[in-house]
C-alpha cells in the first residue's frame, strides 16, 4: 500500500473513521461509502492495527469549511451519517472497532499512520475491552400527567380557593417528578446489573425530544453478547410491563460502542451531538 495520498487527497486530506485490528474483506471495502466527496475508502496499516481513511478535499474539509458546514444541522446529519457509514463498514462480521471523533483529519498517510503508532498499546487494550460487546442507547422521560377531571363548583372559585389550588398543584408537581427521578434511578440501577459498563449523556432538552415531559436520564451501556439475552429481556420489560409508572422507558441499539470507545482523551460523546474537528500535521 503506497505511503502516500491518492486522488483527491494529492491536494487534500485523509479522513479517519476507525481502527481495527484486521481490515473489511475487499468486497466489502468496495461496497461501502464514506463521504460522497470524497474517494474510495482505504486501508492504512501500522503498529499491527488498521486505519479506515477516505480522500477528501480540502476545500471541503479543512477547519474553516468544516466550521462553515457543521454549523448546519442538515450539514452535520449528512457528514454524521458518511462518518456512521465508515465505522460501520470498519466493524463489520463481528470485528472489535474504535470509532474516531467525528470529523478526525490528517495532512497525509504518513501523520495518520504516526498518530495511531503512538497509541498503539491504549488503541489494542480498547480494541479488546470492546470485542463481543455492543452499545444500548437507553433514554427514560417523565410519564405524561393524568388529565384533570371533574368540574368546578362556585364555591371554588374565589381568590382563597384558587390560591389554594395553585399550590396543591405545584406540591404534586414536585412530588411526582421525586418520584419520577427515584423511578429512573431504578431503571438505571436494574440494566447495569447486566452491563460491564455504562455512561450518562446529558439529557435532551424537551426541544429535541419533542415531549413535553422532561428527558430524565440518557444512558448508553456496554452489554457483553454473553448477557444480550438478559440485558434484552430486562429492557423488554422495563418498555412494555411498566413496573415504574411514573417514567416511560425506550431503547436502540445494539450499537457499535461508541459512547464506550475513548480516543486520544476526548470524553465520551453521543456522535450526534458531536461536532468537534480536528486537522493533524
């Protein structure tokens, strides 16, 4: 494999998806789509690891335009989506993957290749606490208040009365959403009794989720195969029993463990919430 950038890269950059010990069989390679601006996806070997990369423009890529187009939400979807693309393709039959940071560039092959030597020995020992497990994206909201029912009499109506009202009312407030908090404790406390590990994503505001009642906890979990069935189980349960009425429970996944997959001491981060860049001589 030649050292040194081809296409678009001869006057651009190398885009970095993912590390993996053994590279996608070619067929699979030749299938598999990056970012549409850019070239084939490629393999880079070093240190005993491999390094999925894409040729990409600069003109496109480079910090500026990169802080021009992920300003844009359908921007950054779209480059979330072609970042997604390549570690999915670095991690398929089953391969253990360390997905980058969104948006992880080099000037050329040589300074992609140093920057994975160097951490070798962290990037193999990650590469093994992720083999055979997989991520669960588990996010639990507030249970929907119960409609108020019953009409009002005359007596209730005056200034005392409503007074009165208004502050029974915020009393349950603050009591349901203790319980609701409490509740969603439970259900974090039950899953990770079957996770090696597990993580809180701060929770979505109410504008992204679309609910009107507060996202309490985002959670993601790192799920050994051997414990899938159970972890699936338990989570079967928790969304459709309900054993906790006062939250409502749902879950994606498995995952390719992103939430679990450290780079370069950048913290754990939900890709789409990403929009982080970096260029490396």
């Amino acid at each position: 494999m030649s050292g040194h950038p081809t296409g678009p890269a001869d006057a651009g950059l190398v885009y970095a998806f993912a590390v993996t010990r053994t590279p996608p069989d070619a067929a699979g390679l030749a299938a598999a789509t990056g970012h549409e601006e850019g070239g084939p996806l490629r393999v880079l070997r070093t240190a005993g690891l491999c390094l999925l990369v894409q040729d990409v423009p600069a003109a496109l890529f480079d910090d500026e335009a990169l802080a021009e187009r992920l300003g844009r939400p359908e921007d950054l979807e779209r480059c979330a989506r072609a970042h997604h693309r390549g570690v999915e393709a670095a991690g398929g039959r089953g391969r253990s993957v360390v997905p980058l940071p969104l948006a992880t560039l080099y000037r050329g092959d040589g300074s992609a290749r140093q920057a994975v030597a160097s951490r070798a020995a962290a990037l193999g020992a990650l590469l093994d606490r992720l083999q055979d497990r997989t991520e669960w994206a588990v996010k639990v909201h507030a249970a929907e208040p119960a409609p108020r029912t019953g009409p009002r009499t005359g007596a209730d109506t005056g200034g005392r009365a409503y007074l009165s009202r208004a502050s029974a009312r915020r009393r349950e407030g603050r009591d349901a959403h203790a319980r609701a908090l409490a509740e969603a404790e439970a259900v974090d406390a039950e899953l990770r009794r079957y996770a090696v590990a597990a993580t809180r994503h701060r929770p979505q505001s109410e504008r992204l989720t679309g609910r009107r009642t507060p996202q309490l906890l985002n959670c993601a979990y790192l799920v050994e195969d051997a414990e899938s069935a159970a972890f699936t189980r338990t989570l079967a349960g928790l969304t459709t029993d309900r054993p906790y009425p006062a939250v409502e429970v749902s879950a994606s996944g498995p995952w390719i463990p992103y939430s679990f997959a450290r780079w370069d001491g950048e913290p754990d981060r939900d890709l789409r919430e990403h929009t982080g860049r970096e260029v490396r001589s």
